[in-house]
C-alpha cells in the first residue's frame, strides 16, 4: 500500500517528539501495512465509531483525536493505527479495545488519563503494540502491564515520580523511553527501576528533579538526555558502564569545571557533548572522536586551542561544529584553533 504512505509519513511525524530515532522508526513502520481482504475492509469500515475518521484509502488507521471525546468509544477490529490525543479521555477501558488486537500504534497523547484510570491489565492485551504515546496526562507512575511488543514508550510532561521495581520485565524490545517533563528523584532512577531494559538506545530524563547523575541505565544507552535537571557532578567511571553514549546532553544543569573529573569523557564512542547553560570555566577534557561540542552560555574565559588540546589519545581530532558563545570570550577566532581543528565547518564564539 505504498500509494497511501506520503500522507501517513507526514501525519506520523507530527506525532512524534524531536529524537534521532522516531522518524526513522515511524517510517520503517508505515512501510509494512499491507492490502486488506474486502470482507475485512468492509468490517472495519462498518464499525467505525461515528466520532471518529476511518479514511477509505488507509483503513487500518482511525482518527479519534481532537474530538472532545471523554471516553474511548468502541474501536474497529482492524485497527493498526489509533489517534486518540487531545481530547478530555480520563480513563482506558477494555470493552473499548476488545476488539482492538492489532493496535500496532496508540496515542493518548495531551487527555486526563490518571494511573487509576487505566483498567488492570487492558495496555498487556495489545500483544501487537509497538508504540504507546501518553504524553500531557495525569500519570504518576510508570502504567504497568505493559505488552512484551512495546518498542517506544512515551510519558513526557505527566506527574510520574515512581518507577516500580519491575514494570519493564519482560520489555526486551522496548529501544525508547521519554520520561521528560516529570517529578523523578534521585531515588526514583535506580538499577532496580531500570532493570529489564535491555535493549534500550533512547533514555530522555530531561526536566526532571534529578541532582546526581541517574544510575543503571542499560549499557545499551546511546543517547541519554538529562537537560534541565540539578546535576552538580559527574562522577569518575560513570560512562564506564555506558560504551555505546554516542548523543549526551546535560544543558541547563548545575555542573561546574570542579564537577567533571578530568577523563570523565573518555569514551570513544562520544560523538555529540552538549553542555550548554551550565557553570563551567574551563574546556573540559574530550575524545578525539567527538564531532560537536556545546559550551555555550557557561563561563569560560580562554579562547586559545591549547583549552581544546588535552585529546585522550594521539589521533587526529575530528570536531566538526563548536560552540563557545555566550562565554566571557570574544572573536576574533583565534588561528591555532583552526589549524588544531583541521575539519572544523562551524564554530560560534
């Protein structure tokens, strides 16, 4: 059916937050609907709800969102794509999803929906679920229950304060958790939390009330995002225990010059460092693999290479963008950095 796939391709990413892996996942995923017995077609079409949108050209997908809706009415058999977001939905039900089975895709993005909300058990019948968004609800716990199938799980901008100890057994497949935008603690982020994540890539704990670096997280990790927490230090080996750590991001925290152990970068698979908005006075030490360094609007004073020279090994640096502005530095760009910088494209200072 890739005549339909432009228009669910561009309703799709609007769907889905900024990330390095969701436009990616949201096409592989549009690309394997496939063509509908008519008996079934006629069934789907039949049973959609009279609030909803069931389009004639995608029947697999169904639009209930921007409806005023309060609850979930009942939803067609075949159903693959579910658009439920931005309405006044308190509550999920299984009646409404009894017939739902197939549900590869659901968003209850921006309702009401409360963890007493959710019936037991109704999200763990979806054996077909691949990505649940809930974000802008009134959650305050990770939903339990979870289907073995999720692969994204996204909760921003709720009042999530607790992870139970073992809502993610059994998620081998989950690669993306968003946590952004909620209440967790220190003691909320624990190994005991995080176990069974085993194949996790995208962790956003951004905005949360974290004042220490989050701990067990899955090796697995590549990108890790802890913007707009309290982070005052980073402790020595701490990316020991994450090899893979290509994206980090720790921008708006707390963190000084004093709070970064001197080989704490030491990771060759660093390739993005955003450090913005934060208290530092030096360069801090970093890997010649690194190809973008954010330092931005912190409080560092030299402006000559020998601040970017202390490299982990002997390789030639590879840093392709630099920022430095909003420093107590001034242009001109000094000429050992570019020379020290050979493939430099952009540099702000």
């Amino acid at each position: 059916m890739s005549v339909y796939l432009p228009s669910l391709r561009q309703y799709h990413h609007q769907a889905i937050d900024s990330g390095y892996l969701g436009l990616v996942l949201s096409f592989n995923l549009c690309v394997c609907v496939y063509d509908m017995p008519y008996e079934d077609f006629m069934a789907q079409i039949q049973a959609c709800p009279r609030e909803c949108h069931c389009p004639n050209n995608f029947p697999n997908a169904v639009y209930c969102d921007n409806k005023g809706l309060k609850t979930i009415p009942q939803i067609p058999p075949y159903t693959w794509y579910l658009y439920l977001q931005n309405n006044q939905i308190e509550g999920v039900s299984a009646d409404a999803l009894r017939n739902a089975t197939q549900l590869r895709w659901l968003n209850l993005s921006r309702n009401k929906i409360t963890n007493e909300g959710l019936e037991e058990g109704v999200l763990g019948k979806l054996s077909h679920l691949v990505h649940l968004y809930m974000d802008d609800n009134l959650l305050t716990s990770i939903p339990s229950g979870l289907p073995s199938s999720l692969e994204q799980l996204r909760v921003s901008r709720n009042r999530i304060s607790k992870i139970p100890a073992g809502v993610f057994s059994g998620l081998d497949r989950l690669n993306l958790l968003d946590l952004q935008g909620n209440k967790l603690m220190d003691d909320a982020v624990t190994e005991v939390s995080m176990k069974g994540l085993n194949n996790l890539v995208q962790i956003n704990l951004a905005k949360n009330q974290l004042s220490s670096m989050p701990l067990g997280l899955p090796p697995t990790t590549t990108q890790l995002f802890l913007d707009g927490n309290n982070i005052e230090k980073i402790p020595a080996g701490y990316f020991k225990g994450l090899p893979k750590v290509a994206f980090l991001r720790l921008n708006r925290n707390k963190l000084g010059s004093d709070g970064i152990p001197k080989n704490v970068f030491n990771v060759s698979s660093i390739l993005d460092l955003q450090l913005s908005h934060n208290q530092l006075t030096e360069v801090p030490l970093i890997p010649s693999g690194l190809e973008h360094l954010h330092l931005d609007h912190n409080k560092i004073k030299s402006k000559s290479a020998e601040a970017l020279d202390g490299y982990i090994n002997d390789s030639a640096p590879r840093l392709r963008y630099l920022r430095l502005d909003g420093n107590e530095i001034k242009p001109p760009i000094p000429r050992d950095i570019i020379v020290c910088f050979r493939l430099l494209t952009s540099i702000v200072i």
